[in-house]
C-alpha cells in the first residue's frame, strides 16, 4: 500500500484569513524545472508565473523563494498566494454564538458565503472568522449555502476536526430550519418528503430523479399563515444540495426569494443584497464528541418577508 506523502506546514502565512495555494511537484513528472511544471499545469495568463518567480511570491518547504531556474523535484511541494479576485463586502454581522476552546459557532448571515470558493474568498465566514478572532487554524466542520442565513459550526483544532465532520456524516446531529413560503390549504401537512435528488456539476439547479431510491429526507412542517404565506419547520434527515429548496418546490411551495426553484433567474450578483432567500438554519443540536457536553444553538435572526413582508419585497 502507498503511503500518503508528508505534508509540511505552510512556510506563508494566511493572508487576510486565507491559507497560501499548495502545490505538490507529481511524484513522475519530468520537467526540467519548477517553473516548467507550473507553466503547464496551472494556465495562469502569458507570464503570470514568470512574474511571480522574480518576485519572489513562489516559495520551497524552507520559505525561501523557488528561482526561475529550480531544478525539478519530484513529490515537492511549493507555496504561494494567488491574487485575490476583488470583492463586494457583505455589510451584515456575523454573530458569534458560542466559543470555547474547541468549537466557534456563528450565526450566518444572508449572502455570505461559508468557506473561500469561486470568487467568494475573503468575503465568507471562513475568512472573516480566522481574521476576527484570531484562529488561524479555524474550520469548517458543515456549510450552508451563501444565500441561506443560520447557525454554523467550526472547530478549533485540526487535531479534531474530524470528530465534529463525523456528527454531521453520521447524522447525529439535529438541524431544525425555518422558511417562508406561499401558503397552499390544499397541501397537507406536516408530512416527510423522501426522493433522490442529483445535481450536476457546473449546473445551478438541483433535480430529483423519478423512481430512483430515495437519498434525501426532509420533514417539513406548517407553524403557522397569514396573508397567503406559511412559515415552516423545515427538519432535514439528509443533506443533499439545495435539498430543502428542492423539497419545498416540489410540493409547490418555493422557498420566497429563491433564485433557482421553481425557475433559474441567474445567480444572485455579489452586490444585491435586496431580496435574501426566506430560508434560516435555527437551531443546531448535537453532543460535543470532545467534551461530552450537549449543545443546543438557536438563531437570533429573523425571515423579513415574515416580520416586515412589504419591507423585503420592495
């Protein structure tokens, strides 16, 4: 059995929350030099790794910068810090719920993203957080969509990480959402939605597969209405993309201000902070596999479209 390579710490620093690109040199490649390998393998622009080997931004396992002319290793790793694409800033609180030594919880706003991805880099939780609260070594133990506001949880130390990523694939822990929605009389509930749900890379919009084996289980539920809307209980078994969204959709009861389902509007543009999707991760409850502890976390936040509905929709 091939053993996994070591990985050395990064010899760069985070840069405003954000860990430096590693790039591990393959074990069988037979360029010449390093700025070869990177030349083909990352398709910067025409002279963009060029310029960042005279500048020195390219750096070995020592810290010391990789030269254009570094001969080629193979199985070494190299660092740098990719220019950061320039971002909205997202003009909500991100509220911290709890902190102790091993786990940060947060209450999330709309239209912040959960980690860097895309051109959500230093505009997300992730970021914010190792920034804030000076915690370098902060994670992610879940996520939420950009567009859905609640409750996430990150872990402290890497060391125990897994622990708390294990909660959530072994489904120990109970998540409780909030949505509002059209009201329908003739939908009966509360009822349990099961179906398989699929999403194809690069596309927007989740589906479900007709007569396929159901992988997602959602319980939703209606708290109460008024007006044509409902507020609902939304109680997820899974968590498969968008599942929630889809779920409701199905029943014919979209999400309000959803921009893929029932129909894809478009992305929502990073500076459109209008019409923020009616759904909320309120509560999130599990025991702490660390400490023993039993966590019960609920959101202060509220659905506009429900407490000041003509607020939202204009």
């Amino acid at each position: 059995m091939r053993r996994k390579p070591r990985i050395p710490p990064a010899p760069l620093p985070q840069r405003d929350g954000v860990d430096p690109v590693r790039v591990r040199l393959p074990p069988d490649g037979a360029w010449p030099t390093v700025r070869d390998h990177l030349v083909e393998r990352l398709a910067a622009g025409p002279g963009t790794i060029d310029a960042m080997l005279r500048a020195g931004r390219i750096v070995g396992e020592d810290g010391g910068p990789v030269a254009p002319d570094t001969v080629y290793v193979p199985g070494a790793f190299v660092w740098f810090h990719r220019d950061l694409p320039a971002e909205v800033t997202v003009p909500f609180a991100l509220d911290v719920v709890h902190r102790d030594e091993h786990i940060v919880v947060v209450d999330k706003p709309h239209f912040l993203a959960t980690m860097p991805r895309g051109s959500h880099v230093t505009q997300t939780a992730l970021a914010r957080l190792r920034t804030e609260l000076g915690i370098p070594a902060l994670s992610a133990a879940h996520r939420l969509d950009r567009l859905t506001a609640g409750l996430l949880l990150f872990t402290v130390r890497p060391a125990e990480r897994g622990a708390y990523q294990t909660l959530f694939r072994d489904r120990l822990v109970r998540k409780e959402y909030e949505a509002v929605a059209p009201y329908d009389p003739d939908v009966p509930l509360p009822r349990t939605v099961r179906s398989h749900i699929e999403k194809d890379r690069g596309v927007i919009a989740a589906y479900e597969v007709e007569g396929a084996e159901p992988n997602s289980e959602s319980r939703i539920e209606l708290v109460e209405h008024r007006a044509g809307l409902g507020r609902y209980r939304l109680t997820p078994r899974t968590g498969r993309t968008h599942q929630l969204r889809v779920h409701m959709n199905a029943l014919g009861l979209p999400i309000l201000g959803d921009p893929v389902y029932p129909v894809v509007t478009g992305p929502v543009a990073p500076d459109d902070f209008r019409r923020p999707l009616q759904l909320l991760a309120r509560v999130l409850e599990f025991t702490d596999p660390v400490t023993g502890v039993a966590h019960r976390f609920v959101s202060g936040r509220t659905l506009t479209a429900w407490t000041a509905y003509d607020t939202w929709a204009r």
